[in-house]
C-alpha cells in the first residue's frame, strides 16, 4: 500500500534536528506511550527478544525492560540523533550491566528495510511511528518475517482525522499538501491481513491538544519533527504573509479562548501465527468513541 510518498531524507532531518528538544513538546507521544502499555498489559505474553521500531528517544526502554526482563531489546530508528538520544536514556551503568539479563543494541535503519534476521524478535512495539513509512505493506511484511511464530505486533500510529483544523485551514487557500497523509483504520487491518497476521484488533481514540496562540501549535509540531515530509510539496510557502494567513483561518477553531489541535491515534495489534492458506481470520474493528 502506497500512499503520498514521503521524502526520508527531509523527514530524517527534521528528526536529527529535533532530537534536542524533542521531550519538552512531545507530549501526546507521551500520553499515547501510556496508554499503549495499559493495553499491552491485558495481553498474554512473555518475549524473550522485543524490538522497539522507530523507538524515538527511546522512552519505552525502561518499562519494556521492567515489565519482561528480555534477552535481547532492540531500538531501531532512521534518525541518528534520536537513536543516540534512545542510546543516553537507557544505557545501563557498569554495575547493572554486569547484573542485568538484557542486551540492548542501537540500530540506525528504516522500518522498511529492517536488519534483523527472520524468526528472530518475539514481540514488536511500535508507538506513533508508522506514519513515516512509504509502504505499509512493506513495513508489515518485514514485520512478520522478523517475529517469531506466535509473535505479537503492538503499534500505534495517526489516523486521517490527525490536524484536521490545520488542514482545512490550508486546503481553503492552497492547492498543495502541507500536512502528511495518514491511513485509515480500516485500511490498516486489511494490511495486516494481506500480510500474513492474525486476529488483528484495532480501534481509534482522538485527542485534543489546546493552545493560546497558532505560534504555540507551530513551534510543537517543529520541535517533535512533525514537519511536512511530503515529495511535492509546495516550496517557498512558509513565509511570513503565507503564516499570517493561515493562522487568520484557524481562527475560526478557536473556542473557549483556546485553538484545538486533534490527532486521530488508532491502536491496534496483531499476531503472527502459522496458519494453513485457507485459514481466514476476522478483523475486529472499535469506532471512536
């Protein structure tokens, strides 16, 4: 499945340049985090080997490392910088090395292409990191080779509905993509189908950042790397009058003295299970609430 095609490198970039101040303004990836274990928690499974896919700065080290003790935890990221901020956060100290049962490796590469032998991970985690991917196809069937059989795949990632106020507020004045394009629920578990998983469980929540002031939204979005990565896109339309105008349209958002930003975040997991080819297996889908 492939969608608008997303320019790495410039996504890359925007990544290693926000890696310094990305925890400030990182807040719903915090939020989502949360919840994400929350969910993890009622499902039964003890990995021995997890990997981390697009781990960011590397926040679900600590509590993945608590909550199984595994073997083998591995942080991978297309970001150099955030996999050197992952490496900071969750290197052990000398003393806990030596008493610690987990060996912690850091690799640099993208979910579409992931270096891991096949069979090999029993769990994958993956938190608000799928949107950057070109090919969700892809991704999944790179997913599957590596998990081992029963092996579980948890993820969250941004739905459609994802900075609608901003994006109705570009669209009434520009012709040109400015906001990344994310995928439905629906198409995402018939992804997960195509490529092998079993009894995928997905479902939508949506959340609602409020800010005072349209520079507050614009500062967040470029401080967690959240910048337009699209090939395409328009060029030299983030001037000064090309912001004033936007911010005088997502006015008409603003209630209770504050200007909403929503993000769509769908949750969902799948498992991987060596089933005969005529096996079917049914998606179950939760609405938003």
């Amino acid at each position: 499945m492939t969608q608008h095609h997303i320019d790495k490198k410039r996504a890359q970039a925007s990544f290693n340049k926000a890696s310094a101040i990305y925890e400030d303004s990182a807040v719903l990836q915090k939020q989502v985090l949360e919840e994400m274990f929350l969910r993890l928690k009622l499902l039964k499974i003890n990995p021995n080997s997890i990997l981390d896919l697009g781990c960011g700065p590397g926040n679900a080290g600590p509590e993945l490392k608590a909550a199984y003790k595994p073997h083998d935890l591995i942080y991978l990221d297309f970001a150099y910088d955030m996999l050197r901020k992952a490496e900071e956060k969750n290197r052990d100290h000398f003393l806990k090395v030596l008493s610690s049962k987990t060996t912690q490796r850091f690799i640099c590469a993208d979910m579409e292409a992931i270096p891991l032998a096949e069979n090999s991970v029993d769990m994958v985690w993956s938190n608000l990191s799928l949107q950057w991917c070109n090919d969700l196809d892809q991704v999944f069937t790179q997913i599957a080779k590596t998990l081992t059989h029963n092996g579980l795949f948890i993820f969250s990632t941004f739905g459609p509905s994802t900075l609608h106020e901003l994006r109705m507020s570009l669209a009434s004045f520009s012709q040109y993509s400015h906001v990344n394009q994310f995928i439905d629920m629906h198409d995402i578990g018939d992804a997960l189908i195509r490529c092998g998983f079993s009894d995928p469980v997905l479902d939508v929540d949506v959340y609602t950042l409020t800010y005072s002031t349209f520079k507050e939204i614009m500062y967040d979005l470029k401080h967690i790397g959240a910048r337009n990565a699209l090939q395409g896109r328009a060029k030299g339309m983030t001037g000064k009058g090309f912001l004033y105008q936007l911010e005088k349209l997502y006015e008409v958002y603003r209630a209770d003295e504050k200007l909403p930003a929503s993000y769509e975040v769908v949750y969902g997991h799948a498992w991987k299970v060596n089933k005969l080819h005529d096996e079917s297996s049914i998606i179950k889908f939760y609405p938003k609430q």
